[in-house]
C-alpha cells in the first residue's frame, strides 16, 4: 500500500466511493449524487488516499476554509477488505501534519458508531449536534 496526496482523479474517487457506498452511514449514495460529490472534492478539495497497486483503497477528503482557519473532513472511506487496518487513523494523523489549520472540523451520524469512536480515540471532541449528525472538532 502507498500513501499519496491528491493524486486521484475524478474517476478514481468516483469508483472509490461506489465500492466503499454501503460502509457509510447512512449509504453515501441516499444522501449525495456520487459522481458529484467526487467532481467537487477532485476540483475543491485536497485528499490523503492510500492505494494498492493502480486502486484507490481508502481516502480522507478535505476541504480548507481559509477565512476560519479551520479544514473540515467531508469524507472518510476504507474499502471493507481493507478496513481494520489502521488505515483510516494513519490518514488522520497524516491530514494533521500536513496542514497548518488551528482547527478540523467533520460531521458524523449519531449512530455510527464505529466513527465516533474513531475521531474521538483520535482527539476529536463533540462541538454540537442535530437531530441525526454531531460535529466534532480537534
């Protein structure tokens, strides 16, 4: 496996986040236009992906707000025969050394359990919460 940065192209994150669409909480594709979303993050966004061989295996997706000095994490996705492997935690770490924001923000489903003990054995706290989504900040 090889660590890169945002070296994926539009297509790549768009068969990434296909395979990986049911591991999301809720399903990725009930909440957003796939192609889409990988369009935006490929033009707007920066990625840490892991590969193996010519596939995109696993990827954390940000977006930086200049303004607040702050990145918020739209998106955090390992390939289910990949998962247990540390490598969404190594792409965390990896998304705090190479910016110099004061602050990262994401958005998790409340009941996503497996998520919300990732970040929050990561450092992240509970900023605030709706009916389905908490934010949490580091």
């Amino acid at each position: 496996m090889t660590l890169k940065f945002n070296q994926s192209t539009t297509d790549d994150l768009e068969k990434h986040l296909i395979r990986c669409d049911r591991l999301f909480y809720p399903v990725l594709s009930s909440r957003v236009d796939i192609k889409k979303y990988a369009e935006k993050i490929n033009l707007r966004g920066n990625t840490i992906e892991y590969w193996q061989d010519q596939n995109l295996i696993g990827c954390i997706a940000y977006y930086n707000n200049d303004d607040e000095n702050e990145a918020f994490i739209t998106s955090v996705s390992v390939e289910e025969e990949y998962q247990s492997r540390g490598l969404a935690q190594k792409m965390l770490v990896e998304i705090e050394n190479r910016i110099n924001f004061t602050r990262i923000r994401l958005e998790v489903h409340k009941n996503n359990e497996k998520a919300m003990s990732l970040y929050l054995k990561n450092g992240f706290k509970l900023d605030s919460s709706s009916n389905e989504f908490n934010i949490l900040i580091k």
